[in-house]
C-alpha cells in the first residue's frame, strides 16, 4: 500500500496515513504508523479493487452523546476513478444508532487514491454500558467508464460507557467488594440485600450528625422554627436516604439503566428540595446578619436598615426560586436554554401589553429599597390633603386607611411612586400645628400673644422642654372687623394633635373672657322702621322687631 502514503496530499509531507481516535471525533492519522491503522479489502473483484482504511482502536461513546468516526476509501485502481455511496448504516442494539453525515453519503475518487468519509453514532441515554456493540456500514461501488457497479461492507466494534450501568459494581457488596460466597448468599439478590441495609446504616448515620449541626448553623438557637425545621429536614433526608440506596442497589442488582435512572430523579428532586430549603435558611441568616451589624454601626438608622429586610427576602425567594426551577427542568432533560429564549420573547411580548402592571411591579421595587414611608406611617399622597395611615406595603400596591379607620384604600404603588409623598410621621410622631384667633381692634396685642402662649404651654401635650421650638405668636393679618393672631407649637403625638387644639380653644376662650378680651365676631343688624335691632348674641338671640311673633 505504499502507493497509498504516498499519493495522499494530507499526509505527503509526513510519509505516514491512516486514522486516529481523539475524543469524541476521529480525524485524518499524522505522526502514525501504517501499524496504527488497520487496511481492510472492501471490494476486490474483476471490476473493483478498493479498500477502506480505519483506526483498528474500538469506537467510543458515552450515553446520551454522540461521536464522529473516521474512515478512508481507497481506490487500487490505477486507471478508472470511482463514485462510492453509503446504502445503510446498522448498530447491532437498537439503544445505539448510527448514519452517515451529510457530506459524505457520497464520494468521487480518482484512480490511485482515497477520500475520506464519516459517520455518526449516538447512543441513548439508557445504552447498557458495554464494548459488546458493532457498527455495520454497507456501500456500493459505480465506476462511470465501465459501466460496473459493486456492494461491499465493513464493520467497527463499538464501547459504550454509562453512569447509570452497573459497571464494577455488578455482585458487590456495597458495589466495592467482591461477593465470593457460594451458594445462596454468593446469589445477585443476596448481595443487593446486605448492600441495602449497608447503604441504609450508613445514610442514617450522616443524617444524625448531619441534620442537627445544619439546623445548628442556619438557625439561632431561641427560633421558634427550630424544631420545625429539625423535623421537616429529618422527613426529607429519610426519603433521600431511601431512594439513595435502593439506587445504589439497583446498579449491584444489574437492573435495566431506565428505572435506575427513574430511581435517580427522584432522588435528586427531593435532594434539591433540601438544598433549597437549607439554602433559604442561610440567605436568610446571612441578610439578617449583616442588617443587623450595619444597623448597630448607624444606630440613627437602624428603622430604616430593618425596613429593607422584606425587599431582600422577596429578591431570596425570587432567585431561590429561579434556580431551583432550572435545575429541576433541566433533571428531566429539559432544554433550559431554549426555554430561557423563548421566555425573554414571551416576556417581551407582554411587557407590551401589561404594562401597567409591570410599571406597579417596578415602584414596588423601588418603594420597597426606598422605603419612603412603612406599616404605621401617616401620609399625604399628592396634592389630597387626606391624612391616610400605612396598612401594607406589598409588591405591586399599598394598603392605606384614612385617620379615622373608616375606610381602606389599595392605591397602585405607580401611583405612590410618581406622586408627591408627605410623611407626617416618617421618623417621629411629634407635629407641629397652629391655632388663630381673631381678637377685636380694641384688644392688647401683647396681652393676647402672652395669653395664647401660656394657655398652650400649660396643655401637657405641648413640647415646652426645649427640644423643639416652644409656643410662639405672631400677628397674622388685620382683617375688616378684626385681627388675626396665629399661634404654633409642637404637639408629642400627631394622632392625639386634634384633640390637644379642641383643648387649647376651649382654655383660649376661657382666658379671653376673664380677661376681657373680646373674640369678634359678625354682627347682623335688622332695621324695621327706622329702628335697628341687633343680634348681639352668637346664638342669634336678642331683642326681637316690634310686632314680631
């Protein structure tokens, strides 16, 4: 075959040709010898003389993957080129197939040379590990000058390898040891018995050392959950431990990869419910942690620290969430990354036509990283001057009830978060408030503001301690029948602050007619006659006209 090495423009320069194996594809043999590669006859009769060459190592594949191998046709005939095709291409398991690839169902090769085809085998992810498989590839052969046409075939051993076979574990106790006993006790079943309690000892050991010092880590010691979440994680680790066994056993059993592999999920959806649940825990723990260390460096803001812990465990449940859906899918051999694509389509579509929904989604974010106002605040939204009380903060509205606890108003958080917010008390309940009175022209001005000032320090209600500005008065406006003096002071709490002005007015009242100090009012004169009758009582009565009833 020297011909061969020498004609081949692949390989001219290193005086060598054949195939070799690397991975998961066979590509054209360099730096080998012709001992490397074995040289089968294909088709050698009157008409034909071709030979295929290939690597004589076996073929490899793992479950559920694929490979590409290799292979050279050669034509010995000096004089006449050849077309060479691919009628069929059969496995010897139906768990393993194999087909020619596009590219070379096909080849046309001159005289004295060769070309070279491929094929593609894939095995199932149930495919019985083994090296007991044989790929069979059948051709047929045209020369155009002759008019001849020809058949030939060649087959390649194949080894698959399988995590879910068996393996070295077939008959061994623990899938470790060799079972040398006779008789009955050195039966598969006998093996897969022991090998089950084994398995079932061991599990339950780690579990009781595992389960106490995780719930240790993950939870304070005086959590009232703490005994819960023993129990919920005990509940689970023995499904866990279970499946983990009887999946274990199976592979010493030698049972069918399809229910070793069904045994498997199920194993690995329960291990990533715990996962989850032990991962929740300590996201948990760790936000809780370092809220709480921050807050202790600033201890102004510890209020405002503590109020961003719900928008870190929505962002926990949400990511938690998230992994845990993909891991799952793609256990059962979901192709995530399609559905990942098809999702950010989907979600474009309806970020189109929801909106709004949307937009009340995003100001919860931002309400609740913000936190503007919280649970108990009062507020003013907008230009309304309606004091409304937090009820809840959610993710997409917020609950407010007015001061009177009459009535409960879910307002969309797009809303909260484009309109203007007053916190009345958004750090502390002190309110600042004002009283007037409007006083006669005759009064003394200064004898009034004294007055007022005094009255509304004497109320208990009212800061006079010098932490915030003590009463004072001003005068307001001179109106047509009156003066007007305004009074402001800071009152301890805003919800009690309408009933400490009803207080103050009553006492004002009080101290401006023992002074004698006149609170005016209008004054409505009816003439009948040439005679005026006025109303001087704030009640309306007074001396009545003359000849009325």
């Amino acid at each position: 075959m020297q011909h061969y090495v020498q004609e081949q423009d692949w390989n001219a320069n290193r005086g060598r040709s054949g195939l070799v194996h690397t991975g998961s594809r066979s590509v054209p043999l360099q730096d080998a010898d012709e001992s490397s590669a074995t040289i089968t006859p294909l088709i050698s009769d009157g008409n034909f003389d071709i030979s295929c060459i290939y690597n004589d190592n076996t073929v490899s594949v793992s479950a559920n993957s694929s490979t590409t191998f290799s292979f050279v046709i050669y034509n010995n005939d000096t004089s006449n080129s050849i077309i060479v095709s691919v009628r069929d291409v059969e496995s010897s398991n139906s768990r393993v197939s194999a087909a020619v690839s596009s590219s070379s169902e096909y080849v046309t090769i001159a005289a004295n040379s060769g070309e070279k085809m491929e094929i593609e085998v894939t095995a199932n992810q149930y495919a019985h590990q083994g090296s007991d498989y044989t790929i069979t590839i059948y051709f047929s052969a045209d020369c155009p000058s002759t008019s001849s046409t020809s058949t030939g075939e060649f087959s390649v051993n194949l080894s698959v390898s399988s995590d879910l076979s068996s393996g070295n574990k077939y008959n061994k106790f623990l899938g470790v040891f060799e079972n040398n006993l006779s008789g009955i006790m050195g039966e598969v079943w006998f093996t897969a018995l022991v090998s089950l309690v084994g398995f079932l000892a061991i599990g339950y050991a780690v579990m009781l050392i595992a389960v106490p010092i995780c719930v240790r880590i993950v939870m304070k010691k005086d959590d009232p959950d703490r005994d819960y979440m023993k129990k919920t994680l005990y509940d689970l680790c023995h499904v866990i431990i279970i499946l983990w066994a009887i999946g274990q056993v199976l592979r010493i059993a030698g049972t069918d990869e399809e229910y070793i592999d069904i045994v498997n999920r199920v194993f690995y959806v329960c291990y990533l419910i715990v996962g989850a649940i032990v991962g929740w825990r300590l996201y948990k723990l760790v936000v809780d942690v370092i809220i709480t260390r921050i807050g202790n460096k600033d201890d102004r803001h510890r209020k405002d620290y503590d109020s961003l812990r719900p928008l870190f465990m929505y962002i926990g449940e949400i990511a938690i969430a998230t992994v845990v859906t993909i891991v799952a899918l793609s256990m059962f051999g979901v192709d995530v990354a399609a559905i990942i694509t098809s999702a950010g389509l989907i979600s474009l579509g309806i970020s189109m036509g929801a909106k709004d929904v949307l937009s009340q989604f995003f100001s919860g974010l931002v309400i609740l990283a913000t936190r503007p106002f919280q649970k108990g605040d009062l507020i003013q939204v907008g230009t309304d001057t309606t004091v409304y009380r937090v009820r809840e903060v959610n993710i997409m509205n917020t609950q407010l009830e007015n001061w009177d606890n009459t009535d409960i108003n879910i307002m969309p958080n797009s809303t909260l978060e484009t309109s203007r917010i007053k916190n009345i008390t958004g750090e502390t309940t002190v309110y600042k408030c004002y009283i007037s009175m409007s006083v006669s022209y005759d009064s003394d001005l200064n004898k009034v503001r004294q007055i007022m000032q005094d009255v509304a320090s004497a109320n208990p209600h009212v800061i006079t301690d010098g932490s915030y500005g003590r009463p004072y008065t001003r005068v307001e406006e001179f109106e047509d029948s009156n003066i007007q003096v305004k009074m402001g002071m800071y009152v301890d709490d805003f919800n009690t602050s309408y009933t400490v002005r009803g207080q103050i007015r009553q006492a004002l009242y009080a101290a401006f007619k023992e002074n004698g100090i006149d609170i005016d009012y209008t004054r409505i004169v009816v003439e009948d006659g040439g005679k005026a009758f006025p109303n001087e009582g704030a009640d309306g009565s007074g001396p009545s006209p003359a000849g009325s009833a």
